[in-house]
C-alpha cells in the first residue's frame, strides 16, 4: 500500500509541474498578445488599462456605436428580437 501511495504523490508532483509550466507559457502568450494589441504600454498593467478605458469609452456612446449595423436598438434590431423570441415559444411549445 506504502508503495502505490508513493507513486500517487510522484505522479502528483509531476503533474503539478506540468500544470505550472504550461501557465507559465501561456501568461507570456497572453503579454505578448496584449502588448501587441496595445504598442504602446510598457507593461501588462498599462495594457489593460488602455483596454478598460477605451471599452469604457465604447460603453459611453450607448453600445457599441461604432461597430457596422451598430449595437443601437433601430427597428431591425427589435425585428430580429421579436423573431427570436417567437423561435424560442415555437421550441417550448413542441416539447
């Protein structure tokens, strides 16, 4: 019993390794993408920092304004609303 407790805890240990190397590569991955993304920050912390301050600014303009079709409620957008919540009463009904 001793022995097969013994490798449990190598087997542990190894994984645990592992697991750490490979956060360790996607952090750098994940700076190397923000960094980038925003040429002009110096670290992850500036990065993000640029990135919640020009979402908050999308956020100001109601949505998204400037995206193609707009994420603006127009009369196509209540449209395709409308049709969507009739799909889903037409999928409760049949079941």
């Amino acid at each position: 019993m001793s022995m097969w407790m013994i490798i449990g805890w190598v087997c542990v240990g190894l994984l645990t390794a592992i697991n750490v190397v490979v956060f360790m590569k996607l952090k750098d991955a994940s700076e190397q993408m923000l960094k980038m993304a925003f040429p002009g920050s110096k670290n992850m912390g500036e990065a993000l920092a640029q990135m919640q301050k020009m979402m908050g600014g999308a956020g100001g303009m109601g949505g998204f304004g400037g995206m193609p079709g707009g994420m603006r409620g127009g009369a196509n957008q209540e449209a395709q609303l409308k049709a969507a919540m009739d799909m889903l009463k037409n999928l409760q009904k049949k079941r």
